[in-house]
C-alpha cells in the first residue's frame, strides 16, 4: 500500500489520473473512501491524491494521545505535499479536512495553489461547548466502540437531511464510519476536533490569507454557515457558495453540485481570473463614498 512515513508514523495515499495536484483532505467521519465521488470527476483532469489522517487505517494509529493535534495534522498534510511534490498543490477539505486546509494555507501558503473550505468553522460560535461536545463524543467511542458509536454520530443534526434525501447513500457513509478505528476515533475527537483552533478564534488572521479559497457550505449545516460567512468576509481573495437543502457531508450529499463548483472555482484559479474584491467591494450603501 503506498504510504508515506512522516514522524514515525505511516500515512496511507491513494493517487489517482495526470495533471495538476488535488489534494483531499477527509473529514472527521470520513476516509479516502469519503472521496469516491470527487476522485472519478477530477481525475479525468487532475492528480488526485486522497490520504487517510493519522488514526484512520491503513494509517497507523498511535496510541498516545499527544500524537493527535491540530498542528500535527497541519504538518502531516505539508509533509505529505512535500514528499510527493506536489507543492503548490489545489488543497480541498471538508468539516475537519476544510479546518486543516484553512490552516494549512496560513502556515504554508506556498505549498497551496488554492483552497477549498467545505463544511469548515463548527465551534466558532462557542468554542467551549464544541470542545466539551467533542470530550462527550470521543467519550462514547471508548464506551460504545465503533459500530454503536457510528450510528449515533451519523444521526447527528447536520445529516439528517443525507439520510432523507439518499438514504442508501447515507447507510454507506455509515457503514464506512462504523469500520475506522476507535481508538483512533476518540484520540482524533479529542485531541485534535477538541483543542482546535475555530475560525472566529484566527480571524484576525484571514485578512493575511492571499491563497484563492472557495468555501462551500450546505444551508441547512447550521453550526458552520456563520463561520463560512465570517471566512468570507475576512479573507481578501475568499468566495462563498451554499448549495441548498444541505446538510453537512456535502461532496456526498449533492456529489454533482459540489464537483462543479469547484471545478469552475479550479478553472478560474488556473486562467488567473479568480481575482480579489475591490478595495472598496464591502462598502454599506447603494453609491459609492
């Protein structure tokens, strides 16, 4: 299995089609496999490079939790990147992946051709409740183990409208959630969902960010429209999409959609003509000043 060695620990890849790099990074509930839909699309075009996260077999899984953070995550996704040469490299996430893209960007905008922020931000309206959230839900994977813990996590409110809309869809997401790891799951949870940074805790950050970002979100994913919203206000070269009827695990919920909007969004980065608002573009009123 092709993997690449960051640390000590071993991080399983899947590469897929010629081109320009995509890098996917999974969310909290996902893997590679996550990424299926966007794989066959962007593939015909791109270098697809799908990875699974420190935690997630065939990754390892380190058992001490102080191998599980935000940043190392930051800089397993930059040496991963770098290991394979993809540097700048278009960078998409969704929900855990989309926070790790936007950090990745502010750290090592270099490494970036642009960013895709999907379902990113859950925690910015009240960091402490997320972070006590995130010690219940890790709790309950310890407790439960993965099969249980998978059916309560996959309820949650942001899928419920997956589960209605494709509910064949949504039993495959949870089936696939159902086999990761639990202890990988809990130490994810906790350490690095539970002690990240939100995206209102960076803001003063945004406005420094000069990689082209795309972020998406659903608008019925509650707990990460205002952060989208906040993101696109404070990142100079940041568009912002919502597709409608929505919940949270967009790229599998409404897979077309999602895929040609950020193909449109890829495009228009590699032509140049996706471009910073005016100086002036968020100005109150209806004339200029």
């Amino acid at each position: 299995m092709p993997s690449v060695s960051i640390d000590g620990v071993d991080l399983y890849y899947e590469e897929t089609g010629e081109g320009l790099p995509l890098v996917l990074c999974h969310e909290f509930a996902g893997d590679v496999r996550s990424w299926a839909p966007q794989v066959r699309y962007f593939a015909r075009r791109y270098r697809a490079i799908a990875y699974n996260a420190r935690g997630y077999p065939p990754s390892d899984v380190p058992e001490d939790p102080s191998a599980y953070s935000e940043e190392r995550h930051v800089e397993d996704v930059a040496e991963l990147i770098r290991t394979l040469g993809l540097a700048p490299a278009h960078v998409c996430g969704l929900s855990m992946g989309g926070n790790l893209a936007l950090k990745l960007g502010l750290k090592y905008p270099e490494l970036c051709r642009s960013l895709v922020v999907a379902g990113a931000g859950y925690g910015s309206a009240d960091p402490d409740a997320f972070r006590a959230s995130a010690g219940e839900t890790a709790a309950m994977f310890e407790r439960d183990g993965m099969a249980a813990a998978a059916d309560v996590y996959g309820r949650g409110p942001s899928r419920l409208r997956f589960m209605q809309k494709d509910p064949r869809g949504w039993a495959e997401f949870r089936d696939l959630l159902a086999e990761h790891s639990a202890i990988g799951s809990a130490l994810t949870m906790r350490g690095v969902q539970g002690t990240r940074r939100a995206v209102s805790e960076v803001v003063d950050q945004l406005p420094a960010l000069q990689v082209p970002t795309l972020v998406v979100n659903g608008d019925e994913d509650d707990l990460s429209l205002e952060a989208g919203l906040l993101m696109k206000r404070a990142i100079p070269n940041a568009g912002l999409v919502i597709l409608p009827n929505t919940g949270h695990t967009l790229n599998l919920e409404e897979p077309a959609l999602f895929n040609q909007v950020v193909a449109d969004f890829l495009s228009l980065v590699e032509a140049g003509r996706w471009v910073g608002r005016p100086d002036r573009g968020m100005e109150q009123g209806l004339l200029p000043r």
